[in-house]
C-alpha cells in the first residue's frame, strides 16, 4: 500500500493541475474589427432598437451619395423636382446609361463585401444570422434601387436639362427623388421582414451567403415594386 507521502513530486498532482492538463487547449480567436465594422455598416448594427432598419437608411445613402457629388448645388432642386413627367424623352432600343454601370459595381462590390464580412462575424459571434450583422440590408436596400430605378419604363430616359452627360435614372429619376426614396425604402422593409418565397429558404444558404441572399429576394421583390409605381406615373 502506498502513502501520498510516498510519491514523488511529479506523482502529487493537485486537482486543478490534473485538470487542466485533460482538458483540450482552446484557442483564443482575434477579433475580426474590420469584418464587423463591415458587417454593423459602420456601427449601425449595434444600435438598441430596430437595426435593420438603420442598414437599409445606410443603403439609402450610399446611393444617393455619388449622385449628390456629382450634381452638387443643383441636388437639392432635383430632389424636389426630381419627378416632373417633362424630364423624360424617347431614346433607342438598346440604351443603357454608363451610370447604370456604376451602379451595378457598386451593388456587386457591396453584395462581394457583405458576405465576406458577414460570414467572418457569424463565426466570430457564433450566430447563424447576428442581428447586429446589416451589411445585407445595405446590399438589399441598394438592390431594390438599382432595379426599381435602373430599368427604363418602355426606354423612356431623363432630358439632359441638368448636364451635358445624361445622368441615367438611377440618379435622376430615383435617388434623386425623395418620393421614389421613400417608396423604395418602405417596400423593402416590408418584404424584408414579410420574407416571401423564397427569401426563408434561402436563409438556409450557409455563412454568409445565407445572411445576405433573403435580403437580395426582398430587394428583388421591392424593386418590381418600385418599378411598377414608375409605370404607374406615382
């Protein structure tokens, strides 16, 4: 029979030593700052109340913000003025306004970005879909106008009245007109938190591409709806 006083050091191993050496050694994962700046649009997400709905004012101003360096001193009339029928004139088959383009990189840089970002912060947080993650509304919000506004009413585009480049109706006829702003920022919301088919399933995408593609069918959703109050003359 052995004593406790018959064992060698190495043998006396206190309770807390012992297990500590049996238990795994965990690994402490930096925090990814940039990727949630990203993610939170700039600190956005981690407001108390209602942070999505702060993400897709954020897409709002990402959009309508290289329109109005652009314009400048003329901004503040178009957005007033924005939506008279007499800016509007015929133009071929086949148009498509450059600005179009900018558009449509800058929502793919966006949309490229969001699931990067949003992918690392679900894993930082170890959530599937972080409520403080509004990176995807951004990018929904920025769908929603690119469609709605992007695509000519049967290739009717703006009167060059303000510029000696035609400013394309991305910028003159939606993101420089409040009442289009405002429609298309209400619809949005609305699919975005209704979440029609088939926005749910596609939350079942994994990491980041989950967090962002319901977000993406509500801004498809929103943008017909945008479109259609185009047609419409609203």
């Amino acid at each position: 029979m052995t004593n406790e006083t018959d064992r060698s050091p190495a043998d006396q191993e206190t309770p807390s030593a012992s297990a500590a050496s049996s238990a795994a050694p965990v690994s402490i994962q930096r925090k990814p700052r940039f990727a949630l700046f990203l993610a939170t649009a700039g600190g956005l997400g981690y407001l108390p109340k209602a942070p999505g709905t702060w993400g897709s004012l954020a897409g709002l101003a990402l959009a309508i913000v290289p329109a109005c360096l652009y314009f400048t001193s003329e901004t503040p009339y178009m957005l007033i003025h924005g939506g008279v029928g007499d800016f509007f004139v015929d133009a071929p088959p086949g148009y498509f306004n450059k600005f179009v383009w900018e558009y449509i990189a800058l929502l793919v840089f966006a949309s490229a970005i969001g699931v990067w970002a949003a992918n690392r912060a679900a894993e930082f947080w170890r959530q599937k879909d972080p409520g403080r993650v509004v990176i995807d509304e951004v990018s929904g919000q920025l769908l929603t106008l690119l469609l709605g506004g992007g695509i000519p009413v049967w290739w009717r585009v703006p009167e060059l009245r303000y510029a000696t480049l035609a400013p394309g109706l991305v910028i003159m006829r939606c993101v420089l007109n409040w009442k289009y702003l405002l429609l298309g920022f209400i619809l949005f919301r609305v699919f975005d938190i209704w979440k029609p088919f088939p926005a749910r399933q596609a939350e079942s995408l994994t990491g980041g591409w989950g967090i962002m593609a319901d977000d993406w069918v509500a801004g498809i959703y929103a943008g017909v709806g945008l479109w259609a109050a185009r047609l419409m003359g609203l």
